[in-house]
C-alpha cells in the first residue's frame, strides 16, 4: 500500500464491462521528508469507485488487495493490479520515528 496525491485523470474509450463507472486515476506516490509529505517522481494508475478526486491525498492497494477492494466478493477475473482504497481525511508524521499516522472515515 502506498500514499499518494492525485494529480489527474486518465480516460478509456473501451474498458472491460466489470470496470464500467470506475475512474483511471493519477497518483503520484508520496515519501515523508522530516514532518512534510512530499512527491516521489513515481506515478501510478490507480482505478478508483469510491469517489476520488484530484487534490486528494488517497492510499492505493496493489495486486489482489486492489481487486478486493475494487471488485468484490467474485474478484479473481477483474484486471485491476492498482485500486484507491481509502481517501485519506488527515495525517500526522511521527518525527522520532519513520511512521505516519492516517486518518479517514470508514
């Protein structure tokens, strides 16, 4: 799982019938650089149905975490390796340690 900022958008003009109202977002991944979250360069597509927008600090599950949060409960055939699973509502850095705490609402 990582945390990252959406930056944008990407539209299909044909995508498989099970990711029908999906978004393609976006993401740029973040890093934690003293008490700051900050861009790492990475990139990432992410689809997104929980309702995601840009500006959003968001985390991203990857391979069947993604399909479990995008498609369940009958998920083994969904082409999804990147899912938004959570929009993240606040954060905070531990600055003694490598942690960050988030916040969202279920």
């Amino acid at each position: 799982m990582i945390l990252g900022r959406i930056i944008g958008e990407v539209w299909a003009t044909q995508k498989h019938e099970r990711l029908e109202g999906a978004k393609a977002m976006l993401v740029a991944r973040l890093r934690r650089d003293g008490a700051r979250l900050v861009p790492t360069g990475e990139v990432v597509v992410a689809l997104d149905d929980i309702g995601a927008q840009t500006g959003h600090i968001v985390t991203v599950s990857w391979g069947s975490g993604a399909r479990a949060v995008f498609a369940p409960p009958d998920n083994r055939n969904v082409l999804v390796d990147a899912a938004i699973s959570r929009i993240v509502d606040g954060y905070s850095v531990d600055e003694a340690g490598a942690g960050i705490d988030v916040e969202h609402t279920e």
